[in-house]
C-alpha cells in the first residue's frame, strides 16, 4: 500500500535520520525496551548517556533484575520521572520469570509486563521485531494532526480516532510498516516540531492539509508548559539525589538540609515512600529500595 506519504517520508527518514544506538543493527531488543522507557518525557540529548551506562552495566534483563531495585534508580541519575526505572526492574524480573530472559517479541505479551503501556508495547514490537503496529508517540500525533487532520495540535488525550487514522496510512508490509513509524516519529522531532515546525524542510508539505489550509492556529484549551522550580518534583528529585550519592542509608537531617519549606519536603518524601523509591528503616534512617 502507498499512500502518497510512505515513500517521500522514508526517503527523508534515510537521508537526515539520526544516528541512535537503539536503531543500529545491533541493538537487542531490551535495549530497544531500555530506550523506550528513558525516552518518555526525556529528551535525546539526556537519554544517551544514561542508555549507554545501563545498557553495558545491564547488557540483558536477567544482568539487572538480579540487582536490587534501588540499583536501578541510583543509576537512573537525573533523568526525571524516576518511577521509570522501578517499572524497568519489575519489567526485568517479569521477562526472566516468564520469558526465559529474552524480551518477548509478542504484543500481548509484551504488554503484560510491569509498566508497559499501549503505546511502549507496539514501539518495541516495531522497533525490535519489525511487526506492523501503530506507534502513537507525541511526535507521531503532532505530524498526523497537521498531515491528516489540517490542526496544529492532537487532543490532550488520545482517541480512538486517531488511532483509526493512524492505521489506515501504515503500510500493510510489517518491515516498511516499522521503518514508517520510527520516520514519522523522527519528522515530528526533527522537522515538524511542537512551536517552531520548519515546514520548508518537509518531505510532504504539499500534502499537508494544515500548511495547505493556511496554517490555522491551535482552536483548543491553553495549552500550558510545564514548571519545574519550587515544584514537588523538584522536591523530590532532590531527595532522591542524597540517597543516591551515598553509599547506604542516610539519616534525616541529610534529607532535612537540601529542602527549606519542611511540610512541602515531609509531603515529597511521603510520595516517594509510597512509589516504593524510598525504604523508611526501623532505626530512622533512610535507603533507596533494596
């Protein structure tokens, strides 16, 4: 099936894609899986790094789910949203307990495990196995929003009507389909991005039905960025960064002294006790997950 977008997108996709180590031929599927986790709300720049550590500590599955959980999210260093690197541990654990060690290549199966959503599931299923699913990613989203539907921006949440759409323009053969998903993703990261899209650059700019009916302006609610400073986040994050740096359990005042706003910081910690980031010990002192 060509659908007037396959082949101008590919052809851009071979010529400007960026050499990442998850797209080699080499890359295993688990750190296919690895990377898919660490790009969510991450960007590149942040990923690569942190991705080339885990994957040579942790080349297998089997390598990190013998390690403690708290392994895990020390090594996840400050990467953002470190409930990510527990869902890769149990992940881990999952796939040696019922996989044998070898990352399932199965969408169902694949879906099952700890942590992996919908959209995780068909991107590894893809990007790993070469199988044909629809991978929905914010990038994908925000190129088939203009491509398709003429509106600068998806909904907020995503519909099954996107997800029709989004089938009906993959190619029907599994490799070409895969191949299609990682180029529409990285148009969306490279070409038609979130504020500035450099429409000059687009391999299907006349096709585009939001450049052709004149560009119209995003018609839904604000659209608000997110803050970080002052934030619980950061809260927490910086909790998470004691405990990290030290080499066992902290007592209190090491947590005290990074937070001035007590209730806010005794708040943070409490989530980060119920995420099963933190272990309160019984002598009052404090550890990552062992």
């Amino acid at each position: 099936m060509n659908n007037g977008y396959t082949d101008p997108i590919l052809a851009w996709y071979e010529a400007n894609a960026r050499d990442l180590p998850w797209r080699a031929p080499s890359a295993t599927p688990w750190g296919v899986l690895v990377s898919e986790i660490m790009l969510q709300q991450t960007p590149v720049s942040r990923v690569l790094p942190v991705w080339h550590e885990w994957t040579a500590r942790w080349p297998t599955a089997a390598a990190l789910a013998a390690e403690p959980s708290g392994e895990a999210v020390r090594a996840w260093g400050r990467l953002g949203y470190p409930r990510r690197a527990l869902r890769l541990h149990g992940s881990a654990q999952a796939i040696v307990e019922r996989h044998g060690g070898e990352v399932p290549s199965s969408h169902e199966d694949l879906l099952a495990l700890p942590g992996i959503g919908s959209y995780t599931a068909a991107a590894v299923a893809s990007f790993a196995f070469r199988q044909r699913h629809a991978v929905l990613d914010t990038n994908v989203r925000r190129v088939f929003a203009r491509l398709l539907s003429g509106d600068e921006y998806p909904p907020k949440s995503q519909t099954k009507a996107e997800v029709a759409q989004a089938e009906s323009v993959l190619p029907l053969d599994p490799p070409t389909a895969a191949r299609w998903s990682v180029a529409v993703m990285e148009l969306g990261a490279l070409v038609c991005t979130a504020r500035t899209p450099r429409c000059v650059d687009c391999p299907v700019l006349d096709r585009c039905t939001w450049h052709l009916n004149g560009r119209p302006a995003y018609d839904g609610p604000p659209r608000r960025g997110q803050t970080y400073a002052g934030t619980d986040r950061q809260c927490r994050g910086r909790l998470l960064a004691v405990l990290r740096q030290a080499e066992g359990p902290v007592e209190k005042p090491a947590l005290d002294i990074v937070w001035s706003d007590a209730l806010q910081r005794e708040r943070a910690l409490d989530t980060l006790i119920a995420d099963g980031l933190v272990d309160p010990l019984e002598d009052g002192r404090y550890a990552l997950p062992g």
